[in-house]
C-alpha cells in the first residue's frame, strides 16, 4: 500500500464518502499545498499499512476538523 492509497483511505473515512470519490477531495488538497506531494509512492508492508492507518483512525474527529475550518467538508458531510 502507498502512502497515497492510505490518504485516500482515511479521506473517505472522514469525509464519508465512497474511496472511488474522495479523488477531488486528495487533488484539491494537493493544490492547496496541504498535504505534500513527496513521498505519496512510498510503499509500505501491509502490516506497516495497517498501523499506520489505524494511528490515523484515531485522529479522524481533527481529520475532520481540519477539512472542514479549511473549507473542504461541510458539517454535514462533503463540500
């Protein structure tokens, strides 16, 4: 799994939106300088994948937070 694959995972989870449409959602946040494009093809073991992952559940309320004061995500789901 990339680090890419895992920003588009936690980006669903937060937002509530479907995997196959947070695609927007990741390219307006690399726009907008958010999140880095170093390193987004960095491959990881599925067993660093899933720690990694689960360290980002447990910051989904500010993930959430966060797209939201930065005008990605609406209260009440997407922008």
């Amino acid at each position: 799994m990339t680090r890419r694959d895992m920003i588009l995972e936690i980006l669903a989870e937060a937002s509530g939106r479907p995997l196959d449409q947070v695609g927007d959602l990741f390219t307006a946040m690399l726009e907008a300088n958010l999140i880095s494009h170093n390193g987004l093809d960095e491959k990881f073991t599925e067993s660093q994948a899933r720690q990694m992952l689960d360290e980002f559940r447990g910051e989904l309320p500010g993930i959430r937070r966060w797209l939201m004061e930065e005008g990605l995500l609406e209260k009440s789901g997407h922008a």
